[in-house]
C-alpha cells in the first residue's frame, strides 16, 4: 500500500516514533529525503546530529536540514521523492523561541504540506499526556503543540502513536 500525502508519527521521547517513521518511508518507493528540524546548541547535540547525518548519508537519505523553514525545504521535493520530516516539535520549538507567531508558521507549513507533490512522513511529540507545567512558557508550548498536532492529524491520511516501539494505528490504515 502507498502511503498517503501526509502520515503523522506521534510518541513521547524516545517511544520509537522516528524509527517507525523511518521504516514507513524506506518501504516506499521514491528517493529518501530527510528534512531535519534539530539544531546543535551544545556539544552532545552538535555530535547526535553529526552521528544522525552520517548514518542517513550511509543509507542512501539526501539530509535537507531546516529548523525554521519547513515551507522552503519541501518547496524544493519533487514527485519522484519520498520526505520524513523529523520533527514538528522541534521546529515549533525554533519558531516560539525565533519569536515567530507558531500559528502565522502553522498556516505556512500546512499550505506547503498540501503543495508537496511527494508523500511526507512527519514526526511529532505528544506532549499533552503529562502534568501541567510550572511555567507560562511550558504551557504555552504544550499548547501549541497539541493545535498543531491537532491540524497535522485532521489533514493526514494515517496517524499512528508509538509507545515502547509499538505503533497504534489512530487514523488510516498502515501503509
């Protein structure tokens, strides 16, 4: 089975959500690109990002990196091309934190989602499943994330959460 034009991946930290997601994209034909949304502002980063980059490389991926800019990273996909984008959370986070509006950034993701000619696999955090946060800035990310998800689910044909490495399907059927 193909997979649809958009699929949404969600999980906690480290549920096996962009191994699932990655697996879903390297069963689909088409070339392998990678848009990674991660920045290294420290050296533990810089090197799990360099390690990242070098293993996709190995594999075949073209790495599009693109913290801020996901509308001109996918602007640059063609038909023959098949993209996981990892991650939304992420790219949220770089958005609140450049003072960007994360809903104006929304819009703008969600129009270049629909124009991508290649099926997209994206990759995003629940994080509404734990307590409140202590701080105003915490909820006010915890917020954002959980609309955006809620847009990424309505216009997906598949979504799937992943906990302990073990997908449930929530939308869709699994390519």
């Amino acid at each position: 089975m193909a997979l649809p034009a958009l699929s949404l991946v969600l999980g906690g930290a480290a549920s096996g959500k962009s191994a699932y997601a990655e697996g879903l994209v390297r069963a689909a034909p088409g070339a392998r690109v990678y848009i990674a949304t991660a920045e290294g502002f420290d050296d533990e980063m810089r090197a799990k990002i360099a390690a990242h980059r070098a293993a996709r490389a190995q594999g075949g991926w073209r790495t599009v990196e693109a913290p801020l800019d996901l509308a001109g990273a996918l602007a640059g996909i063609t038909v023959e091309d098949v993209v996981l984008l990892d991650c939304a959370t992420l790219w949220l986070s770089n958005v609140m934190l450049a003072g960007q509006d994360w809903r104006d950034a929304a819009k703008g993701l969600m129009a270049a989602l629909a124009a991508c000619p290649a099926p997209v696999v994206m990759v995003s955090n629940e994080t509404g499943q734990g307590v409140v946060p202590e701080n105003k800035l915490a909820r006010g990310f915890r917020a954002a994330q959980g609309g955006l998800n809620q847009q990424l689910a309505a216009e997906a044909g598949f979504v799937a959460v992943v906990m302990a490495g073990l997908p449930l399907v929530l939308k869709g059927v699994a390519p």
